[in-house]
C-alpha cells in the first residue's frame, strides 16, 4: 500500500481571526505527515496568538512628533505607533534669556537677567518626565 502524502495545495492560507485548530490523524497511512503538521502548527499557533494579542498595537495609528503644551510639566503621550525618530518636546515659553540670572544656561538658553528683577533663588532641576498611556 503506497501512502498518498499531504502537498501545500491541501490547505488554504487566510489568516484566522482565531487560533487555528490542530490537524488530527485520520489514519496510520498518514501519521507522520500529521506529526510533520502539528510540528509547525505549534510554531504557528504562537505566532498566530502573539499577532492575535497585539493587533490594536500593529495596526495603531502612525503618530508624527510633537510638542507639549507651554509649561506643562508631564505631558501625556497619545496612544499611537512612533516610528524611530519621532520626539515630544517639552515647551516653555517662560524659558528665555531675559528671565534666567546673567551667566546661567538653561537647556541652551544663556540667562541675560540682571540683578534687581524678581530671581527665582530655589534650585531649578533638569528633569523632564513623560507619561505614557
């Protein structure tokens, strides 16, 4: 008795919505072919759930960069897909020579104040924090 084997052209190829089922061994003839498949259906059906998980992140929207809003200390980051590259900036627009001491750089911005105005004296951090959501 001669075994007919599987070919590629038995199966179709779409997509599942769900997770696929394994195939079962209808007789002895085709055993090792079922094996075969339900070797690579395990490799598969991982795949398959890992996409299946994290579909609203593969296919979430592609965002730009962007800037916060002036002054604004925690900026909240829209849900979204960021291709590499992308930046939030955070903007203040306080931030300008004329109100930081004479001498003093602050993210760039060297400080032309004199003495007489209103100095801010508490220290100043260069921190800058972001939440994701």
């Amino acid at each position: 008795m001669t075994a007919s084997h599987l070919t590629e052209d038995d199966y179709t190829k779409t997509f599942p919505t769900a997770l696929d089922q394994f195939p079962t061994v209808e007789d002895m003839a085709h055993y090792i072919d079922a094996w075969e498949l339900n070797s690579l259906f395990s490799s598969i059906k991982t795949t398959q759930q890992y996409l299946l998980d994290h579909k609203a992140a593969i296919e979430a929207t592609v965002k730009d960069s962007f800037s916060g809003a002036a002054g604004v200390k925690a900026i909240v980051i829209p849900a979204g897909r960021y291709p590499a590259g992308r930046t939030c900036t955070a903007v203040d627009t306080d931030l300008i020579a004329a109100n930081i001491k004479s001498g003093t750089t602050i993210f760039g911005v060297l400080g032309t104040l004199s003495a007489g105005g209103n100095l801010i004296t508490e220290s100043i951090s260069s921190e800058v924090s972001h939440a994701i959501t």
